[in-house]
C-alpha cells in the first residue's frame, strides 16, 4: 500500500496531505503533514492522534462518565490511511492530497466507536450472508447569506441577477442559473477530489439545492458525501456565502434532508434480493421494510443527531414524521420508488442533512439487516397522506435519546461501548443547548410572566 500511495503522490506532485477522521458529528478531523513526512508514517506508524478524538461533542467539548471506553490519560491511536480514499484536495494554492484514515489502539484493533468503523462492522455483518448493500444518498443543502452574528436569522443570497429569492422555486432552472457559477466550480472541484456526482437541482427552499450520488458501495458514498459537505462549504466562500447542511436553517423554509436509497445484492449471483425470479416484491424485501420500520424511530439520534434536526420533523413540509411506507408516497417515511425489479429499492427519507453520513448508513442498513435476519413482517402500505397517520418518531432529542437508551437491538450489533459514547456526547449537547435562553423567551416571557 506505502508503495502505490508514494507512486500516486510524486505523479501528481503533491506538496502536503490532509490526513481526515470523521468524528462523530461527521466533522472532519486529522492532520496536515508534509508529503516526505505523510509517507514515512506508513511504515513507522507515527500517525497519531488523541483517542478523545471521537470524543469531542458539536461545541467543542467532552462528555463526562466516559472512562470505561475512553480513559481519562487519554491515550493516542493510530490512523492508517485508506489508500482507496487518495484523492487530490482542490482549492488550495499547494498541491494537497485528501486521504481519509481509519484508526487503531495500540494492540492493533481496530477503534470500535470510530463512525467509520461501526459501518464497516454493519457491512460486514451483511457479508457474512453472502449479501452486499447498495445505497444512492440524496443530499440537500442551502446557500445563505454571510451571518456574523449567531443572534441574527439566515437569509438566503442574492444571485446573478442581484435579488434574493422570495419563494418557493422547486426543479426551477432558472432559479438553479442564479446560482450557475457556484454550481459549475462545485462540479469542477467534485471532478478534480473523484466525487461521483450526478445530478443537481434546485428544492423547494429559498437557495435549496440537492446533490444525488451515483449509487455504489455505502463505505465509499459516506467518505464522498463527507468530503462533498466540505467543498460545496468552500465553493460557497470563494463567493461569498454560506453552505449549510443543518436540517432546519430558515423557520419559513423546508429542511434539509439526506434521503438515502438502499437495495441489497446476492454477492455470488449479483441478484437484487428484494425481487423474486418472477419480479415480485421478495420475503426479505417485506422484512427489510420491517426492521426499518420498528427499529429506525429507536434510534433517531444516528440520523436525526441534533436538536435542530427535529425542527426539520413536521407535518406537510417534506420531511416525515412516521415510518409509514408506500409505493412513489413521499409523505411516507419509507418510500417505494417506481423501478423494475434489477432496481427495486428502498428510499429511506428519515435522515437529515445534519446527519453524519456513516452513521445514518449503517443505522439504516442495520435496522433493515435484523429485520430480514429476524424475518420480520412489515405494517401494511399506504397510498394516502401519511401525514394523517400518528406520528410514531420523537419530537425532540430528549425523547429521541431516551428512545436510544433502550434500544437493545441494535446495540448488540454496534456495540454497548459506542452506544455509551454516542449517547454521552448527545446529552453533553442537548445540555449545553438546554443552558442557553433564546430571543423567543426574552421576547414573550421577559415583561409578560
């Protein structure tokens, strides 16, 4: 491997690499290192990083009563780099190389609360079977405007023609033309890291745009939607606004999801396993249905992970609010897609963009995986409004986490240690949000109560 990243680096005359770890926000962790030095540490493991690393909550800082899984002398790891992900870095002034790394403890194992470890376990899982998933991620995301101070609202930007949009404007190409040379430079720099982008269109939002991924293996989507995340974040700058993936940015705007398509493959005959022979729905594809459907409201935090994410959770604004599922119904939770029978698929449309990707895919994955092992039985479909139905997924985080808590099923699969972490870091957030007071309670409580 030292090797053929060495042969890569000097025929593309790269000066330094920035050595990527997604925590488990999906931020984007590591180092920068000069190229001679990132290729000595191939060989003399000199990479390291703090085990905290996957410790380190959305404001910055740590949660407590964590010990037992990472201890308090906080000892490093190693980061080994995943020569797949090698990819040239654009934007940058020196030639720079991104390269995502997986890490490991001093006794060679692999870090098992590391995001991108816990999907690897779920595909590995799916192996095992002699079964491959398959997964398309659709990944929406706003511009807005420039916001120096946090106190004020998001608006969206002005485009080419000088005016910010006003209303809604869904698939409106002339709309995505305001935007034209923020698009373009997305898809050169997209094109120049080998990110499999297919096509853009404009959502239903003020400067709402969604990216859909050519479908492909879920561990090499997750690296892409992440490394996508950060260069839309840097287009943006280079023009003077903002990207942002938070699930609910703007009060009067829709949220911002990250739909994930799924279907899963017979490794040995390339078959999709949710037709039969005759082309109809199979056993496994009704008990894949299943699982998602009882086990994805459990465990909302892996794909609803914030306390802005269940803004984005509302009745008649394109984000569900149950796990009904029904044939091309996009009020369901779980849609159909209209596809013959080499493409039937699952539209998982539960996450938000907020979401870190590896762990929304593996959550998905994994609620589907037991309910085809546990042979379950799906509710019946639906064909009206499922915003009709009860909703059946929380309404906040703290109800999403104590929903968590108790989810015995699926963490046997990912583990007690990273459920433990996990939770610690969304209760050490939702705390810190919980000590804030708002505007909105200066403004009808300060003279009122």
């Amino acid at each position: 491997m030292a090797t053929d990243i060495a042969a890569w680096i000097k025929d593309r005359g790269i000066a330094e690499v920035e050595c990527i770890i997604p925590d488990m926000n999906g931020i984007q962790r590591g180092k920068v290192l000069p190229a001679n030095k990132f290729l000595a540490s191939l060989t003399n493991r000199s990479l390291r990083i703090p085990g905290s690393v996957f410790t380190v909550t959305v404001t910055g800082g740590y949660p407590e009563d964590i010990d037992h899984v990472v201890p308090a002398i906080d000892p490093d790891v190693v980061l080994v780099p995943d020569a797949s992900t090698l990819r040239e870095a654009p934007g940058f002034s020196t030639p720079t190389a991104y390269v995502i790394a997986d890490a490991f403890n001093s006794n060679g194992q692999p870090v098992a609360i590391a995001p991108r470890r816990i999907l690897k376990m779920v595909l590995e899982l799916y192996a095992k079977r002699g079964w491959r998933p398959v997964i398309a991620p659709e990944l929406e995301f706003y511009l807005v405007s420039k916001n120096l101070d946090a106190d004020f609202p998001l608006v969206p930007p002005a485009g080419r023609s000088g005016r910010s949009e006003s209303g809604s404007q869904p698939y409106g190409l002339e709309a995505l033309s305001e935007f034209e040379d923020i698009i373009e430079q997305t898809y050169d720099w997209c094109e120049k890291a080998a990110l499999n982008i297919d096509t853009m269109i404009h959502e239903s939002g003020a400067a709402q745009l969604e990216v859909n991924f050519v479908h492909g293996d879920p561990l090499a989507l997750a690296d892409e939607a992440m490394l996508f995340k950060r260069i839309v974040r840097q287009v943006a700058l280079q023009h003077g606004v903002y990207a942002t993936f938070m699930a609910k940015p703007m009060a009067d705007q829709p949220g911002s999801a990250m739909h994930i398509h799924q279907s899963v493959l017979d490794i040995e005959t390339g078959r999709n396993v949710f037709s039969t022979g005759n082309g109809r729905d199979s056993a496994l594809f009704r008990s894949y249905i299943a699982g998602l459907a009882r086990l994805l409201p459990q465990v909302c935090p892996l794909f609803a992970p914030n306390v802005n994410s269940f803004r984005r959770m509302r009745p008649d604004t394109d984000a569900p609010i149950n796990v009904q599922w029904g044939s091309d119904n996009r009020s369901c939770g779980l849609r159909i897609p209209i596809a013959d029978s080499k493409n039937r698929r699952i539209e998982n449309r539960l996450p938000g963009a907020d979401a870190n990707p590896y762990l929304a895919i593996a959550a998905s994955l994994v609620c589907g995986y037991i309910g085809m092992v546990e042979r379950m039985q799906p509710p019946k479909p639906i064909t009206g409004n499922a915003y009709n139905r009860a909703r059946t997924l929380p309404r906040t985080l703290e109800g999403a986490l104590d929903r968590f808590s108790h989810c015995k099923a699926v963490r046997e699969y990912l583990g007690s240690d990273f459920f433990d972490v996990f939770y610690a870091i969304k209760d050490a957030e939702l705390y810190a949000y919980q000590s804030v007071i708002s505007s909105w309670e200066r403004e009808h409580l300060l003279l009122k109560v």
